[in-house]
C-alpha cells in the first residue's frame, strides 16, 4: 500500500507555522506533493522542511516568494525530473516529477487565471503545452500520478456555486473541455472520483466571508492517473479537521508499492 498526499500550502513556511509539518509526522506518507511553496530553498533550512525519514526536492521559481514545487519521498527516486523545457512551467517551478520502478509521481502547480486577462491567456498556453507533454506521457511505458493544483473544477458537482462562476476562471468551458479532453482523448482518470462520487467534496475555499464556515467550496486539487493504475485506486480523504492553507491536503491511498 502506497500513501500520497498532494496539497497547495499557499506558503510552505505559513502552512508550517499552522501545524503542517506535525500533521504530516503523523500521516507516514509514502509521497507528499508540494504545491505554491513561495520560498527558495535557501530560506528553507529548518529542520522542519526536510522530515526525517524523507528524500526532500524543492523546485523553486526565480522570482522570490511566488509559485514553487516540492516533493517528499520515503523511497529514494532513481531519477527527478524538474525541467519540461519550456516557460512559464521551468522559471516559475511548477513541475517536479519522481521516477520509480515502473511508476512516476509528478507535482504540478497549474497557474491561476482569475487575477486578469493576461493571467488567463498565461493560464491558456500553459495549458496547450502542458496537453503535449502529458500525451507523451503516455508514450512512455510507465504509470503515472499526477498530484496538482489545477485550478480547475471538472463539473458541476465540484464546486458549490457552479451556476455563479461560470464566466470565472476555474469554472470557463474552455477550462472544463480541457479536462474533457485529459480524461477522454488521453485516457488519465480522475483518482479521488474512482472511489468518492459524493457532492460538497471540495479542497479550497476562498478566505473572504464565510466559505469555510459554511463549505462553500472548489474541488481544485487532483491526483490524475494513467489507467493502468485505475485498480490501485484504493481509497480518498481530504483532511479538513485543521487548516494549514487555503486548500487543503488531498490523501489517497494505491495498491502499489514504489521501489527505485
């Protein structure tokens, strides 16, 4: 059995002073997928940022205190992949991929489109290029586990307000069809659908009024596997007894054992 966590802390070093580190010391996690570490590793070197037990991989934007990715493994990857070759995902450190034994675990912080125009048309192309690179995945004679934020809901199921947001980002058709077309065109399955169809499921709530009082949510953060991994899907949590972030931590459970 395989325990792998994804989860955006909207600021390492914040989600670290709200207990994320002593939630995690608990979970015994074979994989934690980092997203929006908003640090350098240089300012990391705390104890803390590196657990025991783990092998500890940050992949960090060039501008200071913005996006960032990061990875815990307990098995040693035999490769770590933090380059895709093209921008915004290499200078903003938005991809970080462990290789093991048949199997990849990948973290992937897909931009945000809400800020503006701009941000959404940054958001678009990373998303045309980000679909090639995940059709050559699935060339490769590996599975992978994509573990992201992708700043996307699916469907109407994934987000309280759908009927409301469906002229903002996160919620566009364009969006959505893109995820069709992950799902239906490439062949990757939706993780925590497989063994959870419950409604009100969601993994980031907006800090203004009372949408965590009230769980008025978004189903943002995924873990997205190739199929042949559909049958090593085992169970799902997302763990909202504490709150580290505005998102929060997505744990899934496989019938898989990694080995480097």
């Amino acid at each position: 059995m395989a325990t792998i966590i994804t989860c955006n802390t909207n600021g390492i070093r914040s989600a670290a002073r709200k207990g994320f580190f002593d939630w995690l010391a608990q979970r015994n996690a074979d994989v934690v997928c980092i997203q929006e570490t908003k640090a350098q590793e240089h300012q990391l070197g705390d104890a803390v940022f590196c657990p025991e037990g783990y092998h500890c991989f940050y992949n960090d934007a060039e501008r200071k205190g913005y996006s960032g990715t990061a990875l815990y493994s307990k098995t040693e990857p035999r490769s770590v992949v933090t380059t895709l070759g093209w921008d915004p995902a290499d200078s903003e450190g938005r991809y970080l991929q462990a290789d093991y034994d048949g199997v990849s675990v990948i973290s992937l912080y897909l931009p945000s489109g809400t800020s503006s125009d701009a941000a959404l048309q940054k958001k678009y192309g990373f998303m045309e290029h980000f679909f090639e690179h995940l059709r050559t995945l699935r060339r490769k004679r590996r599975e992978f586990i994509i573990c992201a934020d992708w700043n996307i809901c699916h469907q109407n199921i994934d987000l309280r307000n759908w009927k409301a947001n469906q002229k903002n980002s996160g919620f566009l058709p364009q969006e959505r069809a893109w995820l069709d077309k992950v799902y239906d065109e490439l062949g990757y399955r939706d993780a925590f659908r497989l063994v959870n169809q419950e409604p009100d499921q969601y993994t980031w709530w907006s800090n203004r009024g009372q949408a965590w009082a009230k769980n008025v949510g978004w189903r943002l953060d995924y873990q997205v596997v190739t199929p042949g991994l559909v049958p090593a899907v085992t169970g799902a949590e997302i763990y909202t007894a504490e709150r580290f972030s505005d998102h929060a931590p997505l744990v899934m459970h496989y019938d898989l054992e990694l080995h480097p």
